[in-house]
C-alpha cells in the first residue's frame, strides 16, 4: 500500500468485490448456486416445443332437416353476431352445412384459457332464450392445447394367431385405459379405432315386402322387449319387504332372435325369419384404423399386409413432465408384457413426445457442455489456465441461477428455453472475461507490486463496473422489447426475453462476486525482478 | 505503441485514409442490402426441420364413399410400403390422425366424414437417416399425386410436415370473400388454378364441398295426410332403412359398455343397383310404412323422386362469407411464390374485374375485385404463414426500433453526449453487413436453401447490444486515457484500440464458439448464423470505422470524460441494482 493512497471504490462491481473477496459465505454461496440449479435440472418439466396458450372453441348447434342457407340464417349469423361481443377474440369462422351448424372461435394468443372458456360459456347460456325453434341444445366445446394434444400414442393390434375377438381387443384396451389413467399427471385418454359390441338385426328388404311387414314394425317388436325395469318392493303382511321385478326379456343374442315381429297367416314370424341377427361389433362406425407394420417391427423386414388397430392415445396434464409421464406408461405397459404374450395382443408405440422432449433438451444439453468445453480452452490459450478455469466456473453458476430462476417462475424446459441459454452463453462468459482480463493486465502492470493482492483485485474490477454495466443492460434493453412481440411467434420465443436478461444480469453479478475471489485463491502475483517475498506470503494466506 | 496502434494511428492520421474507411464501409452496407432484391439471401419465417414423422391427408371429394376413400389409401400405402426408411403406418379413416400441433390449427379434429382419411407415417431415428424427412416428402410428393389422386376424380391429398414452429393453416392461404357465393366458388377455383400453376407450391386445395347429384324425396303432403301417416314416419323409416339406428340397448354385467341393438336394412338387400333416379325408386318400392288404421303404405306412394344439386357449406370468417384457397411451399420461402401468383391473378382478373391493390399494411398483398358489369365487390385476402411472417416481422422491427431507442438514450445518460451515442449505434448497426452477408455464405455452403428468417432478426436485435459494448469500451478506455495520462486524442484512440482488441477478440471468439453448434438447428440456424457473422463484422466495424469516427467526433476528449465520470456513477448505481 505505502505511499499511494487506498483505491476508492466507485462503482457496485467494486463494491460487490470487496464485499465478497474474503467473506467464508462465498465458497457455501457458490455450492448452494449449483445445488438449486441441479435441482432445477433435474425436477423441471420437460416439453419439446413450449406451450403456447392458444384459446378457442366451438359451438356446433344441430338443426335437423336445414340446409345450409337456412343454417347460415337461423343459427351461423346470429350466433357469429352475439360471440363478437366477446372481448379478446381475433376471428370467428363459422360454417353453415346441412342439419348443422358450427361456429368456432379463436382468442387472441395468450388470452388467459379458463377465462376464455367461461366467457364463451357465459356468452352462449346467456342468448339461450333467443334460441330459434326447432334447433337442438347448442354444445359448447373448448379446445384445450394441453389435454388435446396427446403425447402418446398406442398401437394395439391382434398377434396373428390370436383367438381374441375384435370386441374383446377393445374390453383389453379399455382395461389397459382404465390403469394408464390411474398414473400420475395422465390427463385425457381416448380410444381411436375401437369397436363396440353391438347386435346387428339385418333386415332382408325381399322378405320384409313379401311378408307384407315395415321397418316400424320391427322396431317396435324389439323395443318393446328390450326394457329394464328395477325391481318393485312388495310389503307383506307383518311389514316386511318382499323384492321382486321382471327379468330382462332380452339377455342374449338368442333372445332378439326369437322376438315375434308379426302373425302372419295365423302363424307367428320371428325375428330370425326376415333378419340375420348375430352378436357383432357397431358396423354403422367407419372410423376405422389400419396398421401396416413390419414384420416384428423389424426395418429389415418387408411389411406386412394392413391390420386393424386400436390407438391408444395419451394426454398429460398442464405444467407436467412429458418425460416422466411417458416413461410411467411405459412401465405400466411392461408389465402387461406376459399377459398381452398369452392373449396375443401386441402393440406399438407410435408416438412419444416424451421421449422427443428428452431427446431435445439433451441434446441442446449436451450442445451446452461442448461450447462452455470450447470456450475454456479457447482461454487456455488466451489468457492461461488458471484463468480458463475461473471463467469456465462462472458459466455453471449463471445456468444455475436462471435454470432455477425459471423453474421458480413456472417455465418448462424446452427446445426455446435452452435455445435462450445457448444464445447467451457467448454473451454471459463476457462480463467474467472482461473482469478476468483486466486482473491480469492490472498483475502484469509495472505498479502490481505496490498493492495487495485484495486491493488489486477490487480496483481491477471496478474499473471495468461502469462501462460493463452500461453494455450489459445495453444488451438486456435489446431484449425486453421482444417480450411484447404479439401472436403466435411472439409466444413461441417468449422464454428468450423471459431468459436472456436474467442470464445476463447473473452472469454481472457472478463476474463481480466470484471472479475476483478465485482469482485471489488462484492467482498469484507474477515474479517481478525485484519482488518482495513479504507479498507472496500474504497471498497464500 | 504497438503495431496495431501504429495501423489505426496512420489511418485517422490521414485525411484520405479515413474518408476510403467510412466509403468502403458505405459500400459494403449498401452492397449488403442489395443482396434483398437481388434475391441472392430469401427470407423465410421459419425454415423446414427433419422429424421422425409426417403425415398424409387424403380428401376424396364431398360424397364420396368410405370404399372410395380407402382405394386412395391403398394406392398410397402401396406406395410407401417401398420405402426403407418407414417404420410404420396408421392409417386413420374418416378420422384425423391423434391430435399434433399441425392437426390443431388444420382441423384434423373435425374430420368425420366418409370422404376423409389422414395416414401417419414414423420414420427410423432422424440421426441415424440420410434423408430428412422434408426431402423425403418433397420427393414422394410427385409420386403420389401422380399414381392415386386419379382413383377418384378431384381427390386431394397433401403431405404434412410437422412445422418447425408455430403452427399456420397453411403456408399460403387465399380468402376470396364475397356476398355472392356462386361468384365467390368460381374466383376461389380460379385463384387455385393459378396458384398451382406457380412454381413452388404444391397441394394447392379449395377448402370447399363440392357440388354433387343428389335425390330430394319430396314428400306429398296431400297423400301422407290422406293415408294417416306423418312426415316424421317417413324421414324415420328411411333413416332407419339405409343408414340404420339404435333402437334399443341391453344392459350388461359382463361388459363395461351398453350392448345396443342396431337395426338396418342388410348391406346386400340395400344396395342400389346404381346412382338413378329409377334405382332409387324400384328400392323404395320395398319399403312399407304402415299407417293407424294397420294398413301398409308403400314409401313411393307418398313421395316424388327429384335429382338436385348439393349445397355445399357456406363458410364466413369474422361474419363475412369466405372461401379459402391454401397451398403448401415446397422447399422454398413463401414470400417469392406469393409475389409470381399475385401479378398473375392482377393480370387474370382485370379482365373482368377493376383490380385495386391493398395499402401499407400487414394485409399488403390484398386485392379488392370489382365485378365490371355487376358491380359486386370481391376481396382476395392473403392469409396463412404469410400474415404470420408479416406481422412478425413488424412487431419485431418494432422491438429492434424500441431496443435502438433504449439503447440510445442509456448511452446518452452514461455520456451525455448525442454524437458519442450516435457513433456507438451506428456501430453497431453495421453489424447488419455481417448478417446478411453470413447468410449469403451460409446458402452457399448448405445444400437447402438458407433462409433469413425471425430468429435471425432475434440474433440481429442481440448483436445491437454486443457491438455497442465493444465501442463503449473503446470510447471509455480512449477517454480515461485522455483524462488520466493527458495524451493526445488521436494518439489515444489508437492506443485504445489496440488495447481493448484483445478483451474485444476474446468476447467475440466466445460468442463465436457459443453460437456455433446454433448455426446447425434448422430453426435457430439463423439466430447462430446472424450471431457469427454479425460479431466478425462488428469486430471490424468497431476496430476500423469507430475509431475513424470518433477521432471526427468533437465530443470526445478528456475533460468531458472527467465530468461525466464523476456523474455517471450516480445513474449508473441505480440503473443496476435496480
């Protein structure tokens, strides 16, 4: 020290220096830094793409028997008229066809979701007495970007061989549906291709006109067996209760054979007689799914000829982690794997957002490691080891900082949020560079030998403070207006500006904190001609 | 001083040398910007990325059979069944695929009819295939329309790439909208043909039915009364007949779900023999209805047989009657396709029409139509990823405005000075040669096309902040040096230059490096290209053309530098600890 008087700190980088330079805290600080953001890693949930609140629904409102002009003119028009009165919806597209009519909605991007929906709801229940004649009840069906968009999807489909029946596939699968709901964060799950057991009557139009009978007629032979009714409690004398009720009429497919249709002739004709009847699956449904796979699922092989199938498809609840949720229905369907053997069922899992996502973030991950690799050596050469390894330490704890920062926040991790970090990777190692620069240049300065080691360090980042801070914030204004870029785009990129700023102003406040104090626990004092061994003692202290 | 302080000294030393700095610098930004219209870099919102599945909607026209729809499918299968890079194959009939981000705004989830059918298609993993999937679909897509879109006469079938970012309708989406509905289908057909005939767009559809024949059984009022039956007896038995109903359920205990019993006329017994007038009736013949007396009424006794044409769905958007026109790019920006239709349909349509073109807004491609003889008015609005790209490029221009403004006003508070702040945003700004150029040289090297696209309008507004760090440096440090050693100003611009060229290389090495693995991601390639690029340009811009300005600028010298010094701290604390 002697003769110059003590350096006077000027600017917060200073401050934040000396502060921190021989605080024992600083060493715990930086631990509890990388222990919150390994936190953050490990337990944030994980999405491929982020999630952009998309609002909308549609109101389908049916009127049998209308054609299309008519729909436009009871229903579409006024309907499209009353909706405009919502607030914060940017189109209305309606559709007027024959026997119905849709109106769908659409709010602007980022319009809260819950809101939306019950405005939509509120809107239609309110206009409930201009409803015109003969239009039935109007459904109102929200769509929902998180429960709709499944993150899996599940082929499941006969082994060849297999004695199981189309209906009872579908009695397996529900029972498989029914388990995978049970899991943890499992939102929706849906059936696609599934056939319901169904007893077909198919009436022979030659036999209905040549014994002179109608479809009417039919029906109400049928209709008027096939009726549940509960039991009736009878009271016997002395008070109590006697139970008694008809059995259902119909308890087989033999019974709706034998309905008695009509008498013809004085002779009764049966069901059977004008029908095939038999025990089926719902034929009217054509929404049919087909598989054409390989032979064993095997890319070597040739495929094989279509098959049906029944998807599967799940969903995962908002805010959760499509990883962890794909994996637990992974698991659940492992365990199935004899049983599905026995019966013959075998299945495919066509879709796996989960593991996209995981494949996504680690990747991007793995993108991180190498460049912060590349950067560190690229100061090996540049500055020296020691100094490498302060700056390449300063990366991790800023990562920390803002992977835990946006985990607090609510962020997911995704493709955007990691895209942010590797943007501000080549910006956040900046501050800890220029602070690292400047301690070097200020020990290989002639007048290094006449200060201590602390106070050399505090003045070598003060200096740099104000023009760092002001280029700093430079760069974090750069970013604030990308907040409010609107639309789907805007949405889309959101975790950039929610990031990088918070990524920056970290990265200035770990360059201030922990650059000067492993310098002092790294560096030492290059050995000038006429040193003092007094100096060196006191930095090894 | 050093070498390089001695280059940069000799440069502002020189009257001549510094005028050839700031006009090869004036060259290089225009030359830069030249590289827009000469269509050497596109522009593009976000560019294609390769996944691991696409897929396939098959549209037979409105009435078309489920039988129809599946020979369509077949044919496709059969050709995607060569492929050796295909895992597997759902095909979903009459329905949309499960629910992706494409379906979401493409309306796979209200898909239910017979004439419909989406095929996923998985391919192997993305990194150990050749063939992006983009590619693959790109090449297939001939194929297919070739072999089955002739099955069925009007199918249409498109090949769906999962988008890179958000999802659009369409990449190029027509709104011809208009009172007169007939009016209004013609135009969109014309516009369609127009569109496919541009090059560069494929799976051109009209989002519209299409007129079919159909048989209107009008019932005889007079005659249903007359005969004690009801008009409801007759729409039912022949709903019931053909289409078949639910008549009763059966409740189980050995079945999760209801067992309905569903009556119909049986498939062989009702199929007409073919689509007359005379078919139909010889069936209707068959069918009785029986009246309240118990007598049996046959159906063609109380209705006439009457051919018509279908009405086809009216569609508005925002209360206005709308028909959509989409078609998808392949491979290339839609921004240049758009132009070649839009002068095409200018010239198409003048002939009939007065053709006015749209002011300067995010609808700028619009044209209103006016019927010459009629007078009905037509408006032919452009929509789709377009609009998308537009707006987004307006709202970031006015992010990158705002970041400018900030910017600015930031440093004159530090400075207090407008030409020292204006010398570090003009700076910076010219890093803006870097980024296009960079793009230019990344078309090169990259077999796709490279497209300027948002993200790169993102690492653009980044690079603002970087560059005006590295001349703030230079402007801090040239002055301190002025103020605390009392040299001479240009003697202290090139000495601090050349000190601050090591902290400056470095910070632009590392960003470099960072924003290297960047440049190779489909959608944020731009972003790393605009990064990479954009800093080697700032670096020469802050090393070269800075100096040379700031040694014209009269506000830099020592004593300013001294007062601001003292000033600054103040505004500065608090704007960080903020």
């Amino acid at each position: 020290m002697g003769k110059r008087k003590k350096y006077k700190v000027k600017d917060v980088a200073g401050k934040l220096a000396q502060g921190f330079l021989k605080n024992p805290l600083t060493a715990v600080l930086g631990i509890v830094l990388l222990a919150l953001g390994w936190i953050a890693l490990t337990t944030m949930p994980r999405e491929e793409d982020p999630q952009i609140a998309i609002s909308g629904g549609a109101v389908i409102v049916a009127m049998p028997g209308a054609t299309p002009g008519e729909v436009e003119n009871i229903i579409v028009k006024p309907l499209e008229r009353k909706l405009r009165e919502i607030r914060g919806i940017e189109h209305i597209y309606g559709m007027a066809m024959d026997n119905v009519g849709i109106v769908n909605v659409m709010y602007y991007i980022g319009e809260d979701r819950e809101d939306s929906n019950l405005k939509l709801y509120d809107k239609v229940m309110q206009n409930m007495d201009k409803m015109p004649k003969g239009v039935m009840k109007p459904l109102i069906k929200p769509f929902d970007i998180d429960i709709d968009v499944p993150i899996m999807t599940l082929a499941f489909y006969k082994k060849k061989g297999s004695l199981l029946s189309t209906t009872e596939l579908v009695e397996r699968i529900k029972k498989i549906q029914q388990k995978i709901n049970a899991i943890e964060n499992v939102a929706k799950t849906t059936l696609k291709g599934a056939h319901k057991e169904q007893y077909n009557i198919e009436v022979d139009m030659g036999k209905l006109s040549a014994y002179h009978l109608s479809m009417g007629q039919i029906m109400m032979a049928v209709q008027s067996l096939a009726v549940n009714v509960p039991d009736v409690k009878g009271r016997t004398k002395d008070g109590k209760l006697t139970i008694f009720g008809v059995a259902n009429a119909i308890e087989s497919v033999e019974d709706v054979k034998n309905v008695m249709v009509a008498n013809y002739m004085g002779s009764p004709i049966y069901l059977r007689d004008v029908a095939k009847v038999e025990a089926g699956i719902d034929k009217q449904n054509f929404q049919d799914v087909g598989l054409i796979k390989r032979k064993d699922n095997n890319i070597k092989n040739s495929f094989e000829k279509e098959i049906p199938q029944v998807t599967l498809t799940v969903a995962k609840l908002a805010g959760t982690n499509a990883v962890f949720v794909a994996k637990d229905v992974e698991e659940m369907l492992k365990e199935h794997e004899t049983e599905f053997e026995k019966e013959g069922i075998g299945y495919i899992v066509t879709r796996d957002y989960g593991e996209r996502a995981n494949e996504a973030v680690n990747e991007l991950m793995h993108h991180l490691i190498i460049t912060i690799i590349i950067i560190a050596l690229m100061l090996v050469f540049a500055l020296g080891w020691r100094e490498s390894i302060i700056v390449t330490f300063t990366v991790p704890a800023i990562l920390a900082v803002t992977l835990f920062i946006a985990f607090i926040t609510g962020q997911t991790m995704n493709r955007i949020t990691l895209f942010a970090f590797l943007l501000s990777l080549g910006l956040l190692v900046d501050a800890a560079i220029i602070v690292i620069e400047n301690i070097h240049r200020h020990l290989h300065s002639h007048d290094a030998d006449s200060k201590s080691m602390e106070e050399l360090l505090v003045e070598a980042t003060d200096e740099v403070g104000a023009p760092t801070n002001i280029a700093t914030l430079a760069i974090i204004m750069t970013m604030v207006p990308m907040a409010f870029v609107g639309g789907m785009m805007g949405s889309f990129m959101k975790p950039i500006p929610l990031n990088v700023p918070v990524a920056l102003f970290a990265s200035l406040v770990v360059a201030y904190i922990f650059t000067p104090y492993l310098s002092l626990k790294l560096l030492k004092k290059p050995t000038h001609k006429h040193h003092s061994k007094k100096r060196d003692n006191k930095e090894g202290s | 001083m050093s070498g390089f302080a001695r280059f940069i000294y000799n440069i502002i030393n020189s009257r001549f040398k510094k005028t050839l700095v700031i006009l090869l610098t004036a060259v290089a930004f225009f030359a830069s910007l030249m590289m827009f219209p000469t269509k050497l870099v596109l522009a593009k919102m976000l560019p294609g990325k390769s996944d691991n599945t696409y897929s396939i909607y098959v549209d037979t026209p409105t009435g078309s059979s489920i039988e129809q729809t599946r020979k369509v499918t077949k044919c496709i299968d059969n050709i995607l069944m060569k492929e050796k890079e295909i895992k597997n194959i759902s095909v979903f009939y009459a329905q949309g695929i499960p629910l992706d981000y494409a379906g979401l705004v493409k309306g796979a989830s209200m898909k239910r009819t017979e004439n419909v059918a989406e095929i996923s298609v998985n391919l192997t993993d993305k990194h150990t295939r050749d063939e992006p999937s983009f590619l693959m679909t790109q090449r297939l897509r001939p194929i297919i329309d070739k072999k089955c879109s002739n099955i069925v006469k009007g199918t249409n079938i498109k090949l769906i790439e999962q988008p890179s970012g958000p999802p659009t309708l369409a990449s190029i989406v027509v709104e011809v909208q208009g009172d007169n509905i007939k009016e209004s289908r013609k135009l969109a057909v014309e516009v369609a043909n127009i569109l496919s005939k541009t090059d560069g767009l494929v799976d051109v559809d009209v989002m519209a039915d299409e007129i079919y024949d159909k048989y209107k059984l009008i019932p005889n009022i007079d005659k249903i009364a007359r005969s004690g039956l009801s008009i409801k007896q007759v729409n039912n038995i022949l709903y019931l007949s053909f289409e078949g109903m639910i008549i009763a359920t059966k409740n189980s205990e050995n079945h999760s779900d209801q067992i309905p019993i569903f009556l119909v006329l049986s498939d062989k017994t009702k199929r007409l023999s073919n689509s007359s007038k005379d078919a139909i009736r010889s069936k209707l013949t068959s069918l009785n209805l029986m009246n309240q007396r118990g007598m049996m009424v046959p159906l063609t006794e109380v209705v006439d047989i009457k051919k018509v044409k279908s009405e086809p769905m009216i569609m508005h958007k925002d209360l206005k009657r709308s028909i959509n026109v989409i078609a998808e790019t392949d491979m290339v920006s839609q921004v240049y396709p758009l132009l070649d239709a839009r002068e095409k349909m200018i010239e198409h349509f003048s002939k009939n029409y007065i053709v006015e073109k749209a002011g300067f807004s995010t609808y700028m491609f619009d044209l209103y139509l006016t019927n010459k003889k009629t007078g009905e008015k037509f408006l032919l609005r452009w929509d789709g990823e377009m609009k998308v790209t537009l707006d987004t490029f307006r709202d970031l221009g006015a992010a990158f405005i705002a970041a400018l403004v900030l910017i600015f006003f930031l440093l004159v508070i530090y400075y207090k000075s407008f030409s020292i702040s204006g010398i570090i945003l003009i700076g910076s700004f010219l890093s803006l040669i870097g980024v296009i150029v960079g793009h230019w040289v990344a078309d090169q090297v990259t077999q796709q096309t490279f497209f300027l696209t948002a993200t790169s309008l993102i690492g653009f507004i980044a690079l603002m902040g970087i560059s005006s760090r590295n001349s703030l440096l230079l402007v801090d440090f040239a002055m301190s040096l002025m103020a605390e050693h009392g040299m001479e100003k240009k003697e202290a611009i090139a000495v601090a230059t050349a000190t601050r060229a090591k902290p400056i290389m470095l910070t632009a090495v590392a960003i470099i490096l960072g924003s290297a693995l960047l440049a190779s991601d489909p959608i944020f390639g731009g972003l790393g290209v605009a990064l990479i690029s954009g800093t080697v340009a700032a670096v020469f811009v802050s090393l070269l053309f800075v100096p040379v300005l700031m040694d014209n600028a009269k506000a830099i010298n020592g004593d300013k530098f001294e007062d601001t010094l003292i000033d600054q701290e103040h505004p500065n604390d608090i704007s960080i600890t903020r």
